[in-house]
C-alpha cells in the first residue's frame, strides 16, 4: 500500500492512536476492488512511501479492518471529494492500517534490482496504483531477505 509520507507516513501511522490510520482517499476502481475483494483483517501489508526523495518500502503493517464507505467522498473541503458519489451508493471505500513497525528504507531501486521480484506487480512498467497485491513468494523475499529482522 502505497502513501506519500507528507499525507501519512508509517511515522505518522505508528503515532495513531492503536497504531492505526483509516487509509483514505483511494480513487481508482481497480486499486479500490483489490482492497474491497483481496483484502482481509490480518494480512501483511508492505508500507509504501511514493512521491518523495527516496520511493521505498518503509515499514510493515496489517489490515486491521474490513471495507466501509470512504466519508471523505461526501465531504466538499476534502481534495479526495467525489460530488458524483451518494452516501445510499459510496463508490469509494477504506479499511484500517496498523503500523507493526518501522523498517529500513527498501528503496525502490533495490526493490528493482532483486531478481526474485522482478514479477511484482508494483515493479512494472506503467504501474502507478495505490494499492497492488503481494505474491507469497515476493512477501517472504521482502520480509526475510530484504528487510533485517523480518
């Protein structure tokens, strides 16, 4: 799961109260149904920090919720309004985040450089979604290979 850390970075996730963001603002379908259809409390979530310095893995985490409606959809003063949207019909929705911890920075050129990943959806050209899913095998190249300690 993708956020740029000037929104929420796992920092700002671990600060939460219970460690736990409501991840907001999801406005592609197809990132939107992988969290609404693959998604299920417990699973392992890489946190992603984009759109900054050094693009990387930052942190672990897990969904420690099920979907419902996004309510920054319905409200007009926030950038992630969408005025087509109706609270009988929300076509937009989030689930809750729990930062497990911090990591080293697994920097997107690292990531790129591992063969073993060289599949990962989030590695391929053109891929520019928010949320993506995480083969097994690319989850235990991360965690035990990558990431210290993991």
């Amino acid at each position: 799961m993708k956020s740029e850390p000037a929104e929420c970075s796992i920092d700002d996730a671990l600060a939460a109260p219970d460690r736990t963001v409501a991840w907001t603002g999801v406005r592609n379908y197809q990132a939107r149904n992988f969290m609404r259809d693959a998604m299920r409390v417990g699973d392992g979530v890489l946190f992603y920090h984009s759109s900054c310095a050094e693009p990387g893995i930052a942190g672990l985490a897990r969904v420690a919720s099920g979907v419902r409606p996004d309510p920054t959809q319905f409200d007009p003063a926030s950038p992630y309004h969408d005025p087509r949207s109706r609270p009988e019909q929300p076509r937009w929705l989030l689930l809750d985040v729990q930062a497990l911890r911090k990591t080293r920075l697994v920097s997107l050129a690292e990531l790129k450089a591992c063969a073993a990943l060289r599949d990962m959806r989030v590695l391929q050209r053109g891929n520019r979604l928010s949320i993506t899913p995480v083969e097994p095998a690319e989850w235990e190249e991360i965690v035990q290979r990558l990431v210290p300690g993991g």
